[in-house]
C-alpha cells in the first residue's frame, strides 16, 4: 500500500492544548499537531457482525492483508479484509479464545482458547481446521519466533509452551512461578514475560529453557500488556494499579522512566518509525507516549470506547486497530487509526 498509508516523521512541541479531532473523536494534542492534524486518525470502523462479550486479542496476515480478532466472550474468531474495511468471517466453535497469532512460513493460523487449553491451528488460505494441540489449562497470549520456526504460547497456573511450526508438536516447556500474560520475545533469545500474580517480570532464556532472572514491580499491580523497545533496548509494560507504563532497561530491568496512563490497560506498541507508544485501555482510550521525550511524556489521550482494551499495531501498514466489543448501543468492530504524520 502507498498514498495515505505512509506517515511523515515530525518533532512535536511540548505545550498540550485541548483540539477536536475527525470523526468526532477528541484527544490532547500539542501545538505542532493542532496545526498538522490528530495524532491519531479515525479512519474506519470495521463491523465483526453479531458478535457479543469481551474481545481478546489481534493478529495481522501481512500478505492477505486479513486482520484476525479472538472474539473471547462470543467463541469466536473474526476474519477481516484489510483493503475492503469488511468482515469475511467468524470461525465458531472455539472455546474462549484469549490469544491468536499467524506464522507466515508454514501459513497457519493458532488460536489459543482458555476454555479448555488448546491451541487451534487454521490453514491460512482457506481457515479450515487442521489441528489442534491440547496444552491443559488457561492457554493464553502467543508469540512467533520467525528465526527458529517457533510459536510460543503462555498457559496453565504457569509455562510457556514451545511449538514446532514445521511439526506442529509441543516440543517443550519453559516452567514459571505463576500464570505468563503478555510477553516478547528477543533476537538474542531473550523472553521478558509479565507475571502479574506476582507483580513482577521475568526474564527467560529460551535456549536454556528456563527463567534466569525476576524483576519485582514493589508497589504496582496488574502488569499485562508489554513492547520491547528495541532501539533503545528498553521493556516497556503497562500496569493497571496504579494506571502507569514503566520503561526498563533490557539488560538488567533497572527503572528508566514511569507515568500516569490510561485505566484497565491490556496492549501496547511501539511505533519505531515515530519513535511513539501506543497503550490501549478498556476505560475508553487509547494513550500516545512520546518515548524520546526527556522525560518520557503522554501526548494524547484519545477516546474510544469502552471496553476497548485490546489493539494491534501494524508498523508495514502503518495502521493501529482498535478492538471494540459489542455494549449498549455500539457494535462489535475493529476501528482503524493512522497515525500522523
């Protein structure tokens, strides 16, 4: 894609000023972007159809352009054409699916259902079944590992189960004190995991197959979502008590920067290009943090609507998409952001 799907690279001001923003979405802007336009750009609003509960999480196939969407309270997968801002369809008979991912060598699809602990796979040409590896209990967020042809898949009371894309075999386990919410994965083989139940963060090496080192978060709670900076080899994770996104430094998780963020967060990204993060939340935001700004600072504070916590930003696309679920008089959809500039 060209044209609108390509984004300028500006400074931005410090001052804040309150702007409207297109599509009757409202956010803090600085003054630079009260002249060039919203930070973030409503673009589209996407129907999922007749799908109701909570939304979980978003996975993108880059070639077919096709958004997937765990629709967790509805036992769901939706499928989404990019181009075409349509639903294709929601594949049923899932089981509370929480995470969802696509490995693009072997073009299969896996969704991971908390219901009952299996891994569903998809054929990503025509999304029919193909298999389906039982891990236990509670399987939860999914990562690939491109380099080694690995999907990891956080489960049970605490594991990170390691699959053979090319077998489709659980081939290991990689054994946690408590139950893995978001997590990332390294070039170097490194994997920086969330364990909320336990307010910290633990550090795996995943050629050794086990956790090395545990970075207790004293005084914060609910830490789920969770990017790595790799320019400036940085963990950025958001926490929901208190509301805060703290920065650590990779090599040994000293504190690099913390602040006041959006409520009840469960993703963040970070845009490289802009060199911006992007943390959604179920209170009804998504927040911009400027992550080169000394010292690091939010600069919008952007309505959505509630119970949109979960998004996936796509950096090839240059497109944020914000999953929305199905309440009072708003449906379930995907709303599609640009950012700018």
């Amino acid at each position: 894609m060209t044209g609108c799907w390509k984004g300028r690279f500006l400074r931005r001001a410090a001052a804040l000023v309150l702007v409207p923003v297109a599509v009757s979405v409202c956010c803090w802007v600085d003054s630079t972007e009260a002249e060039e336009g919203p930070i973030l750009q409503l673009e589209s609003k996407i129907s999922l159809g007749q799908v109701s509960g909570r939304i979980d999480h978003l996975a993108v196939d880059l070639k077919r352009q096709r958004l997937f969407i765990a629709e967790l309270g509805n036992n769901t997968l939706g499928i989404v054409d990019l181009p075409g801002r349509k639903l294709l369809r929601n594949l049923t008979g899932l089981s509370e699916p929480q995470g969802v991912a696509y490995e693009p060598a072997s073009d299969v699809v896996y969704v991971a259902n908390a219901g009952d602990g299996s891994v569903r796979l998809y054929q990503g040409s025509d999304c029919r079944a193909i298999e389906t590896i039982e891990l236990g209990k509670d399987a939860d967020n999914i990562r690939v590992d491109a380099a080694t042809h690995r999907v990891i898949v956080g489960y049970g009371r605490g594991a990170l189960a390691v699959i053979d894309a090319v077998t489709r075999q659980k081939v290991s386990d990689i054994e946690l004190r408590e139950h893995p919410e978001g997590f990332q994965l390294t070039q170097t083989g490194r994997i920086f995991v969330n364990l909320p139940d336990e307010s910290s963060i633990g550090v795996i090496d995943s050629v050794a197959g086990k956790q090395i080192a545990s970075w207790p978060q004293n005084g914060r709670k609910g830490n789920y979502p969770m990017a790595l900076d790799y320019a400036q080899e940085q963990v950025v994770a958001g926490f929901r008590h208190p509301a805060v996104l703290t920065i650590l430094a990779m090599a040994d998780g000293a504190p690099i920067a913390k602040l006041s963020v959006c409520e009840d967060s469960d993703d963040v990204f970070v845009d490289a290009k802009r060199r911006h993060a992007y943390i959604s939340c179920g209170a009804g935001f998504v927040d911009v943090v400027d992550l080169d700004a000394k010292p690091v600072v939010r600069i919008a504070h952007i309505p959505t609507a509630p119970g949109a916590r979960t998004s996936l930003f796509m950096p090839e696309l240059d497109r944020l998409a914000i999953a929305v679920p199905a309440r009072g008089s708003i449906p379930a959809s995907i709303w599609l952001f640009r950012p700018t500039p």
